[in-house]
C-alpha cells in the first residue's frame, strides 16, 4: 500500500551547460513543452498544487480496488497524499528530510528507504513541471522519435545527480507530455521496476495544460489508473499540512 501512495504521489504534480551537439533540438523539444503547457513564466509562478483523482488500484491483482484521493504539492520537498478505500485511509506526509505513514489511527516515521522512495516520487514530479529543465542541474539528450500508442512522439532523457534518471515522451504535433518513464523500488519486493505514466485528455485548468486521465504502469502490467476531479495551482500552501500527522 505504501509503494501505491507513492505512485500516486507524483499526481499531486532543456538544456544542460555548455551546449554539446544536438542540445539546440533538445531545448527545442522542451521548449515546445513548456509553452505547450502553459508557460515558463506560468509554470514557475506556482510551485504548489491541490489536487484530486479517483480511480482503481491494481497492484494486489483482480479487478482493481477503488479509491480516491487528495494530495498536496509544494516543490521541492513538501508533499501530503491521502488515499481512501471501501475499508481504510491512508496519508503520507513528506517535510524536507522527515516523513510520516498514518494507516488509519496508526502513525510511524518512515524509514530511510521509504523517505528516500517519496523523495524520488517528488523528484519526478519536477522532472514533469518541465520548466526546471533548463537550469544547469538538469542534463538532457535526445531518446529520438517514437509512438505512445497511436501518437508520434519524441524523447528526451533527463539526468540529475543524485537522482534516478527519467525519460520523458513528447507529442510531436502538439508538445504535450504523453508519458513518463522511470525507475523505482518496489520495498515490498525489494526490487526495482520500470514504471510508466501516461497522460491523456488534456484540458485547461487554472491557466495550465492538464491531464484528465493517468495510468500507471509497472514492468508493463497495469498498476494505478486514476482521473482527475479537481485541481488548484497555488503559490505557496500553509505550512501546517506537512506537519506530523
């Protein structure tokens, strides 16, 4: 249940330097990106989002759990997700280099690797905002051109030291993000996988390009689908939502 919060978490959520070859057409992709979401300038406004989805849970099989969930998103380090089911409700609150689980009435800190798994979820959802992309923290090359589904698509890898790489796919026509691609742990398992998020029926929402419908994917079976119900950009979230449960 925990490694589902954190595939959940990412949802409440060009150019390395010097220029070497091929960097020009991967700032070109990126920026594309950026206006076709809305913006530098609109992007970097707000740094935090509300949001809600509904949706089904996979990852124990058959034909999905139902859920919804809130979640609150101030970057770079802030996150609270909570998720509720038939039969439980389950948050998750990242503050800095602290982190809580609260399993119905139970709350515990997490430990080193949990922390360090929600850490990366809020890594990725950076990656996502794109217009982080063009500082000097961020390294890019080119994936080329693919499809995602029936769309032609275009990719860029993004690296950040310290961090797990994510590769992100372009809509070739319209610039949109159709999926994103990284790697995580699976703390139940002990593994990692290869989890895949794709984004479909965008809509404008509070200024920005937003995707109505995410899927989840891991090591290519179906894991989360969710649909969005509500969304707020904010500039700033008051602070005692990523306080201890």
């Amino acid at each position: 249940m925990r490694q589902w919060l954190c595939a959940l978490s990412f949802l409440a959520l060009a150019a390395a330097a010097p220029a070497r070859a091929g960097d020009d057409d991967v700032k070109a992709v990126v920026e594309k990106a950026i206006k076709a979401q809305g913006g530098a300038d609109e992007i970097a406004k707000y740094p935090a989002a509300r949001l809600t989805l509904k949706g089904k849970f996979y990852g124990m099989g058959g034909d999905g759990v139902d859920f919804t969930s809130t979640s609150a998103v101030q970057q770079p380090d802030r996150s609270r997700n909570e998720v509720t089911g038939d039969q439980f409700k389950f948050l998750q609150v990242v503050n800095g280099d602290k982190g809580w689980i609260k399993l119905n009435d139970n709350v515990q800190d997490m430990d080193k690797d949990q922390l360090a798994e929600a850490r990366e979820t809020l890594h990725a959802g950076a990656v996502q905002r794109l217009v982080g992309l063009t500082g000097k923290d961020y390294k890019l090359s080119s994936l080329g051109e693919s499809k995602v589904g029936d769309k032609a698509a275009v990719g860029v890898h993004v690296e950040r030291k310290g961090r797990r790489d994510v590769n992100l796919f372009f809509d070739k026509d319209t610039g949109l993000l159709l999926k994103l691609e990284t790697r995580v742990k699976d703390l139940m398992a002990g593994k990692e996988v290869t989890e895949e998020r794709l984004f479909s029926d965008y809509k404008k929402m509070d200024g920005a390009q937003v995707p109505q419908k995410v899927v989840i994917n891991r090591d290519g079976n179906k894991y989360v689908e969710s649909e969005l119900t509500d969304y707020k950009r904010m500039e700033k979230l008051d602070s005692s939502l990523f306080d201890k449960p």
